[in-house]
C-alpha cells in the first residue's frame, strides 16, 4: 500500500480522494485549512491531518516539514488544494504574502510543495506527482503575473492553471530516470464541490467522474513510469501550446524562484 499525500482533502474532491483511498488500504496525509472539516477527515480514514493555509509560504514550508516528518515516506504527492474563479464582480485578491491569491494557493504553494518534498519522495523510488489542474488555461504574462493592469477572477485562475501545468512539465523533464514521475490532469468540468458553488456556475460533471480519473493518475499500474502528461479525464490531451515552450518555461521558473526567495523567512 502507498503513502499518499493530498491538499485540500477536506472538501470536494480531495475529501473524495481520501475516502476512496483509505478504503482500498493506503496511508494517507491530509491537508486542509479547515480545522473541523480536517479533523472529520482524519476521523474518518485514519489519516495523519496536518492544516495549512496555502496562501502563507511558510504554512507550505511548514506542511512540507511536518508531512515530511510524520509520513513514513511519501510515495504519491496529490497537490489538489486550490482557489477557484471567486464570487461573481469579486475584485482583486492577495494572499497573505502580498501575492496575488489565485497565482499563490494554485501554483506557488504546488510549485513548493512540490520542491521541498522531492528527497522524501525520491527515496520511494518510484513515485508519483499528480497535479490538479484545468482545462480552462489561459497564457500567462510574466511581466504581470499579479495582474496589477486588468484583473478578472476567471483570468487569474486560468493562468496559475496554465503556469501548473508547464511546472509540471519542467518538473518531468527534470526528474527524467530518476523514479519519480509528473503528471497534470483536468479531473472533471465544473463538478458539485465549493469551489464552483461560490462562482455561481453550473455543474457540468459529477464527482465521480473526477474522482475517476483522478485515482487512475495515483494509483494505477498502467501509468507506472507515465511523466510529463495531461490528462483531460483519462485521455492524454494537449495544453495550451505556451506550456510546451521552453523558454517561456525557464522564464516562468526563474521568476518563480525569484518570488519565493523574496518572501522566505530566515
């Protein structure tokens, strides 16, 4: 049985996530940034709880820590935990860094997360990061990765979707041979969960079909050795073509690291 680590476990499709796989005898790590509904979580599948608000950077250095110390070995890194589009005429959100919101709970936080847990994950020797991700991408502007010029809730997430995505890509390239593989994937359009209950939109797909197609990115043997993918449901897709691009990649990587140092507490 692996060790499996999930943000957002305690709602939505994480929360899913968590049911589905403590129920088939894995060892979970949830995460959430709601004490109650974290608690109810780790009640309920005898997961080791570890809460965290993604949108501080030291909370995610923090999670990784403690993750890194209570699991014994990480061997699956689900990094679900997101912002969606906001209430309808929501203006401008930061997190608590000073970072625009959506940019930092859905790729910085991934993005560090991610970095600062490689050793453990390295030491599986074959294992997995799954980032979920969206089919609703939209280019990002580097020379305006707050969007301090025009901002639009719906804009936003689309691009630090965009940016998780190419992430997941470098991230591919650069664990290549080593065991550890990077994937992406759209779960499901619009499923019944929080996120898009605050946008106001309607559902489109179930959570099961989410939960689906999320599972087989964890856990199934067929994509063992599978990296650098995205997935809409269960069928390799193509992103949008700027995240294939190199150079944009190393851009949005050095600018990336910029940020981080800029807000890393000694």
């Amino acid at each position: 049985m692996a060790n499996i680590l999930i943000t957002g476990a305690s709602d939505g499709l994480g929360r899913a996530l968590a049911r589905e796989l403590a129920a088939a005898g894995h060892h979970l790590v949830v995460h959430g940034r709601d004490a109650g509904r974290l608690a109810g979580i780790a009640r309920e599948t005898g997961a080791v709880a570890i809460r965290a608000d993604l949108s501080s950077l030291d909370e995610v250095r923090a999670l990784a820590a403690r993750a890194a110390e209570h699991a014994d070995g990480i061997d699956v890194l689900v990094n679900n935990a997101g912002v969606g589009f906001g209430a309808p005429g929501a203006g401008r959100e930061l997190s608590r860094d000073g970072y625009e919101l959506r940019l930092a709970v859905n790729y910085l936080a991934p993005y560090l997360l991610t970095r600062l847990l490689l050793p453990v994950l390295h030491r599986s020797g074959c294992a997995r990061i799954v980032n979920v991700a969206s089919a609703g991408q939209r280019p990002v502007d580097l020379d305006d990765l707050m969007m301090e010029r025009e901002y639009a809730g719906v804009e936003a997430y689309r691009r630090s979707k965009l940016a998780l995505i190419a992430h997941t890509f470098d991230l591919a390239d650069e664990l290549a041979g080593s065991g550890v593989t990077a994937n992406c994937l759209h779960p499901a359009s619009l499923m019944p969960t929080a996120m898009v209950r605050e946008s106001r939109y309607g559902t489109i797909d179930s959570l099961e079909q989410g939960l689906h197609a999320t599972l087989r990115l964890i856990v199934d043997p067929d994509l063992e050795g599978v990296t650098g993918r995205y997935f809409n449901g269960t069928q390799p897709t193509r992103a949008l073509d700027q995240a294939y691009d190199p150079a944009f990649r190393a851009r949005l990587r050095e600018r990336t690291e910029a940020l981080l140092l800029a807000r890393h507490s000694p």
